[in-house]
C-alpha cells in the first residue's frame, strides 16, 4: 500500500471544504460562501470562506489551509528539536446563528508533519448552545460517540474528557458549551497505523454536517425575544473570551503572523458584556448550570 | 518627613476614586456609579463600580483595590526572587461611550511593594477614538505633555512613546487608538525621590478628569448615523482584542485568579466582528490611517 502523503491529505481536506460549503448553504438556504486565496511569503497558503446574514448563518467562516516553512520557534521549542521544515494542513469551522435557540458549532481538523519524520494528527467538533437544551446535547453527543466507537472503544470517552478540559473558560469556571470531542498528537502508536488514524480524521470530518444539521433542525425556526438576542450576544462575549485568551490555535496563529482575519473569523457579530450581567429565566440558569465538564450525555 | 507609607497611598487612591466617580457622574448628567465591595482570601480587596446607560457613558467602570499576601510566582519569577509578601493598590478607568464620536478611555494609576524593600509606580493614560480627529488628539496630549512637563523634561518623550509600543494591536499592526503615557517600574532611580515619584503619579490621576472632559464636550452632542454606529462597534472589536490578547495587566488578572468582573470592566458593550470589514469614508480610512506609532501629536 502506497504510503499516506501529506499532498493526499491536503487535497482530502479541501475536498472536505468544498463538500461541507455546498452543504451549508443548502442548509443555510439564501447566503452564500465568499473566498479568499491566499499565501505566506515562508511557504503554503489557503482557502477561507466566509459567509453571512443568511438567515440561519449570521457570520461563519471554513477555512483551509496547508503551509509549510521553517518550523516555528514555539514548536521547536515544545520538542525540544533545534531545527526542522514543517507541513501543516486543516479545516476549521465556526459558524455563529442568527436564531438564539440554535448553537455556535466549530470543528477543526488537522494535520501536522515535519521534515524529521515526526507526524500527527488534531482536531475537534464542538458545540456551544446559548441555551442548552439536553435533547440537542444528547444528540448531538451521540453522533460523535458513534464515529469514535467505529474506530476505537476508548476513544470517545478519552476524547471527549479533552474536549472538557480544553473548551474551559477558567476564569469564569464554566466550559465554553457542551463540549464534544478534542484530540491532538494522534499518532502511530498503540497499534494503530496511519491509515487508521486517518480514517478517523476523515470519519470527525464528514461527521460535521449531520451532527450540525441535527442539531439545528429542530430549533431555526423557534422565535426568539429581546431578552433571547441579549443573552445570545452575553453567551458570543464568552465565546471572544475562550478564544482570545484561552485557545491554543488562536494563540499560536497570531503569534506566528498567521492570516489574521482567517484566524479571527471565529469571532461572533454582535458581542455584549455587561457588569455583573444576571441570568434571567429559568433556562438561563439551568444552561449555567449545565457548563461544567464531566457531564454524560449519552 | 515621614516616609510615605503605603496605607497613605491606598487611601488617596480611594478618594480618588470618589472624586472621579462625583464628577463622571456629573459629567454624564444622570447615570449613577453602583459599587461592589469585595476581599480576596490571600488578603485585601476592593471597591468596583460600574456606571451604564447613561447619556454619555453606555458601559464603563472606576476600580479602586489595594491587595496584599504573598507574592504571585509570575512576579517572583520575574525578578528572580524565591518569596516574598506584596502589596499592591490602584485606580483603574475604562469609559466606552454612547455616541461613537466620543472616545473610549482608560486610566490606571498604581503603586507596588514587597516586604523586601522593592517598590514601584505605575500608571499611564490613553484615548481610544472610534473616529480619530486632530484637534482632539492634540488638546488630549498636551494635558498629559503639561503635567509630564511639571516633573521631568523627559517624561512626555518617554512615557509617550512607551505608550505607542504598550497599546500596540501587533496582529492588527494598528495602535489602539492615539495614545498617551504609559509608564512603570518607576522608582527612586535617576535623582528623584519617592515623593516625587508620588507627586507625579498623584498630577496623572488628577488630569483625567479634565482630559476627558475636554475630548468630551466638542462631540458628546454630535450626531451619529447607523454606520458611524457600526463603526464604532467595530472598533469596540479591536479594544477586546487589545485587552484579551495582550494588555499585561488583564492577562496578569486573569492569571492570579484576580477578580474577573472587575478585571473584565474594560470590555465594551454591544462589539461587532466582520470578516475583511473595510473602511466606508474617508474618515474612517484617515482613522485607520492615524493608528500608528511615532505621531507626533504636539
């Protein structure tokens, strides 16, 4: 079997755009993705796509991209390497809703490898109601659970305590939503080849549009009030806050000069703090209550 | 003369902050600050308030603390010391406006010691237009060339252009806005002694009342479009990024699990993001244009 090249993946990966964009503004059904091309003067570039005021998408970005270069110093650093070429290639999604009722969702995957040999894969679905609602949660969740157990019986369970701990905005103790899945450095270890680990990739990858479309369906067209829209742009606030203080790949795109506005397209429209805001209803209080982690939800 | 102890320069922080807070309100013509007390285990604490909705004022915040025990591990790292007590008092602003012609702005003045004799000022102050005009810029830099002028001939060069690279957007490469003075690590180095020092720091808190009202009264009645709105909300944008991603004091709040309410009074209400958002009048491109370092405003 002829090995797995990084030119494979990238190529699998913009498929995945091309594929995952068509089916979005289906859903989305009105608004339709704009792109940009670009490209870094140390070696690669990308693809990211940018959509909004549809009337489901309100601001939303997939993005790929597949660079390569003198590896950063951070990185080497972390491996305590002196020196190494890198390929890194990936999707990344947020799409932030119109509609209150309907979750912010993100999903990452990713892959890395440097002219050492060294290789591994990332990524990540994610998903963060304004108000959890345990039915969507639960479904939501269970996608996922069933994509991890076609590959691995440990995966799930250890991949989704990473989501619980990764997604965490300390500083206001609560999760950023309902988590999902989080790993990284999956590599050929514990019997598993590469081909393995990338057919789970792939697996998380087209695993995006139904567990977005599930969890969407049955909420888009529940109407929304003041109060609703308030508490969406308070809950987006946290949502800037994980990002830009907490978030690993946020942080190492803008240190190493990456594209910002690719970078920054998880950023919500219409954000609001307000001192001391306090939850309001019933609901409000119950969704605090459910952003903690190790909460089962299937 | 008696050595100026830090119980003295806590208290005067604290009626500086009833001072300011009386005449924002007054300034502001009916919104009313709220206070918050609140102590932290480790020892000290401290007096938030928080002003909203009012004519002038949307969202803002004047903090007094004064907090004391043992020395958090990033500064003792820093100075490379083993242990130590600190003790640490100061007034922090941050004001973001109604209307978008008026300015965000922020003061913070601070002083730091430790049970080893180590001791320091801190402080600084800047304005954030959403639309950068000339003249205001000017009449805001020469408060602080005056006051800086009164102690040192240096400081307003100096302090200046530390202000330049402090409030600096790096992944924007735009400034936050036009500056100020920003200054720290003051101490009794150069001639001066501690009591200078203070005057001096005492002469900053003391202008930011006049500065602001100055940078206020030619535009708080000026009308504004949806536009010149959605401009301002943009800009509010960056300031979070600013703050979040890399203003040292949020970040070193957010560390020591500093109290996130009051850290977080800095984040503006109702913020917008929009993928690639472009300039949409020539003042806005001159803004754009006016957000970098080295101008000499005076």
């Amino acid at each position: 079997m002829k090995q797995l090249e990084k030119e494979h993946i990238a190529n699998w990966f913009m498929s995945l755009q091309d594929q995952i964009c068509n089916s979005l503004e289906e859903i989305d059904g009105s608004a339709k993705f704009e792109e940009d091309q670009w490209s870094r003067p140390e070696g690669g570039g990308g693809r990211s796509r940018a959509i909004k005021n549809g009337p489901l998408i309100e601001k939303g970005g997939v993005n790929f991209s597949a660079v390569s270069g003198p590896t950063p110093e951070k990185i080497l650093a972390a491996l305590k390497l002196s020196m190494a070429d890198f390929f890194a290639t990936g999707v990344s999604i947020v799409l932030h809703p119109q509609n209150p009722w309907v979750p912010i969702i993100h999903m990452n995957v990713r892959y890395f490898e440097m002219s050492n040999g060294v290789w591994w894969f990332g990524g990540g679905i994610d998903l963060t109601p304004h108000y959890v609602i345990e039915e969507q949660a639960r479904a939501f969740h269970q996608h996922l659970k069933d994509i991890c157990d076609k590959h691995h019986p440990d995966f799930y369970f250890k991949f989704k305590r990473w989501a619980d701990d990764y997604f965490y905005v300390k500083h206001r103790s609560e999760t950023r939503g309902i988590g999902g899945i989080f790993f990284d450095r999956l590599t050929d270890k514990e019997g598993r080849t590469k081909e393995e680990q990338w057919d789970f990739v792939k697996d998380v990858g087209q695993t995006f549009i139904p567990a977005y479309s599930d969890a969407v369906e049955k909420v888009r067209h529940k109407e929304w009030s003041d109060e609703d829209k308030l508490w969406q742009k308070i809950r987006r606030g946290r949502y800037v806050e994980f990002n830009l203080v907490h978030d690993k790949g946020t942080k190492f795109g803008l240190d190493t000069n990456g594209r910002t506005e690719s970078i920054l397209m998880s950023m919500p429209p219409e954000a609001n703090w307000a001192y001391e805001y306090q939850p309001k209803t019933d609901l409000q209080r119950a969704t605090l209550e459910a952003l903690r982690k190790d909460i089962d939800w299937v």
